[in-house]
C-alpha cells in the first residue's frame, strides 16, 4: 500500500492533519483506519490469491488438452491427419 493510499484511508477515517503535517486521530477515529487498512490489506490478498488460482486453472486447462489431443491423436490417427489434408487441398484450391 502506498503512502498516498494511507492518507486517503485516514482522511476516509476522520483523521485531520495537525501541526507540522502530522496526523491526528481520535481512538475512534484510529479504530477506523485500522479497519480500513485491514481491509485493503485483505483485498489486496484476494487478488493475488485470485490471480495465482486463476494462472493455475488455465495451466490445467491446458495440460489436459495437451493430453487430451494426445489421446485423440492415439486412437484416431487417420483423423488427425484431416487438418493437413484441408489445409493441403485449399493451398490447391488457391493455387488455381
């Protein structure tokens, strides 16, 4: 969190700028801030949280249809072909 977005929370707070810059804060005014702080500091987590899961999930997607197109090229090996042999016959096609 940067310095402004802590002032921002203690100005949000309540929190006035006594002599020489510095902050004041009334107890209730303190509780507030430190609310506010624990706050941004929990959503802060969330999203690295969120990020990290959501690199994760597209790994996983990929991995399985790495695995998946691995399998069908198994079983099926004459279909697998089939994308070259499209994109053979339109390189013809386009050659005429």
């Amino acid at each position: 969190m940067t310095d402004r977005e802590l002032l921002e929370l203690a100005n949000e707070a309540g929190a006035g700028l006594g002599n020489f810059g510095i902050l004041g804060f009334t107890q209730d005014e303190l509780r507030k801030f430190a609310a506010l702080v624990r706050r941004e500091a929990l959503e802060e987590v969330d999203d690295l949280y969120f990020d990290a899961l959501q690199a994760d999930l597209e790994n996983g997607v990929k991995c399985l249809n790495e695995a998946a197109t691995a399998e069908f090229h198994a079983k099926y090996p004459e279909l697998a072909k089939l994308p070259d042999a499209i994109r053979a016959l339109a390189a013809q096609e386009g050659d005429k």
